[in-house]
C-alpha cells in the first residue's frame, strides 16, 4: 500500500510547537478528511483543534507503507507518527 505522508505543525495550548505526520492512502485527495484526521488527534492531546489549517499541514511524499503501518491505515483510515514536542 502506499501511503501519503502530510507534514503537520500545530502550536500546544503551552505555547509548544507540535510536529507530527498524518498518514493516509494515497488514493485519497480529500485535504478537508485529512485536516479533519488532524482536528481529531488534536482534541484527543487536549489541544485546540481550530489551529490546524492547510498551511500548517502539507503534502510532504508518498512512500510504501510497511504491513503493520497498512493494517492501521485500513482499520481507521489515518495513522498520526509523533515526531516532536506530541507528549
């Protein structure tokens, strides 16, 4: 499978720049789900979602998804990776 990758950046309710990607099949050309995929990890952290726009979350690549990374992606349409400042 391959997976789209969209770098995304959204500032903590502590002033912290969070960074993570949102992963999605790459058959999907919905920037709104993804954005929504986004919202909903960020009110799940506690954060506040209505900062998340196209500008902070960007198209980044496609690359091939190992399985266990494709079993997510199927289950619930989206994976988050944590990359900085997520905690």
């Amino acid at each position: 499978m391959k997976i789209a990758v969209f770098d995304t950046y959204a500032r903590r309710n502590d002033g912290l720049l969070m960074h993570f990607d949102i992963l999605v099949p790459a058959t999907l050309n919905d920037q709104e789900a993804v954005l929504n995929y986004g919202r909903k990890y960020l009110a799940g952290k506690g954060t506040s979602e209505d900062r998340l726009t196209t500008r902070e979350c960007r198209f980044c690549h496609i690359e091939s998804a190992p399985p266990e990374l494709e079993a997510i992606v199927n289950r619930d349409s989206y994976s988050i990776l944590e990359i900085e400042n997520c905690g």
